[in-house]
C-alpha cells in the first residue's frame, strides 16, 4: 500500500506492533505494556479488564493469569479475545482480536521465575475472582504459602500463560482535525498472509 509509510510502514505487524511498544515504553509513566483485555462469559456477556501484555512473540501476543479466574474461565469457554493496547502520550492504539491457546510450558516457567518472590508466592495465594473474607485472611494465606513453598516456589499447576493468536489487527494514530490513520491488517488463519486495508477514521 504506497501511502502506508513512516510509523506504519514494514510486512510485519508484529514487528510494527513491537517497535510501537518500545517507544511507549520510553514515554509513558506506567505499564506501557497494559492492555484491555474483552472477554464473552457462557451467556455471551463482554467482560474487560486491564492485563499486562508479556512478550510479542512472532506470531502471537501473551500475558499471564491465574486459570482459576474470571478471565481464564471465559478465555477457555470462548477460544477467542480481543484487546487494545493504547499509548496515550503517543496517541496510538493497536486493536487485536484473535484465537486463544494456552502457554503451560517452559516459556510459563520461565516467566514465572522472571518474577519477583513476593509476586510468585502471590500467585500461589490468590484464588484469583473468588470472593476474600478479607484482606487479613489474604495475608494470613501469603504467610502460609511462604512457610510452604520458601524462597524458591515453582509455578502453580493453576497459574501460566494465554497466547492470542490474531486473524486482525489494527494499528490507529491520531490525526489533525480527529482525520486518525487507521490500518487493519487481517489473516484467514495462523501462518496465513496478511491483508492490510486503510480504514476511514
């Protein structure tokens, strides 16, 4: 498409999608990597919730949650999600909407173990989405999962990863006048080739 160029240019939307995150990265004060992750429960109800996006793989977007939760429940009824990542102080968002898998191996151990001690004995705590008596009987859980599990916890059987596998993708900048670019990239399946198609703002 001769007129997508600049910020937008490249044959990769992964790639385009990481170096927009790297320069978030560098300009926003918090969590440049949080996304609005949509869920649909079994009635068909949209759920949301803001997640931190863990690695942009190849071929795939990953975050992490406990598979007991909310999100998890609707993640594996469902197989499918979307999610926007937006960088306010780019004035940027990327819109994905994908097939979902589950990352429950050495990539999920990997990160699990990236993660700070007091965040991974967390892990083990929380029955993530289920109701808490109190914030005392939470603490009182940590204090026993650490007596349980030491210094070196290994990953929950109940904590990993999902992998949105996206069939669209949609790269947004704003423009004078609210004239944004919009560029929509869609696949039939994984490992398919890409169409890109400029959209109205």
């Amino acid at each position: 498409m001769s007129d997508r160029s600049g910020i937008f240019a490249g044959d990769d939307p992964f790639v385009i999608a990481r170096a927009w995150l790297a320069e978030a990265e560098a300009q926003e004060v918090n969590d440049a990597n949080a996304i609005a992750l949509s869920t649909v429960d079994a009635d068909g109800l949209p759920n949301a919730r803001m997640v931190l996006l863990k690695d942009i793989e190849d071929d795939a977007f990953v975050f992490y949650t406990n598979y007991g939760s909310a999100k998890a429940e609707e993640l594996d009824h469902a197989g499918k999600a979307a999610f926007v990542m937006h960088h306010k102080s780019l004035r940027r968002q990327v819109r994905v909407r994908g097939l979902i898998s589950r990352e429950d191996g050495p990539a999920a151990d990997a990160y699990y173990g990236s993660r700070s001690l007091k965040s991974r004995l967390g892990a083990w705590a929380s029955r993530q989405s289920q109701p808490l008596a109190s914030r005392s009987s939470l603490m009182a859980k940590v204090a026993r999962v650490t007596a349980e599990h030491g210094t070196a916890p290994t990953r929950p059987p109940f904590w990993g990863g999902y992998r949105i596998d996206p069939v669209e993708i949609e790269f947004w900048a704003d423009g004078p006048f609210r004239l944004h670019d919009r560029f929509r990239w869609t696949r039939s399946a994984r490992g398919a080739d890409w169409s890109v198609t400029r959209l109205n703002p």
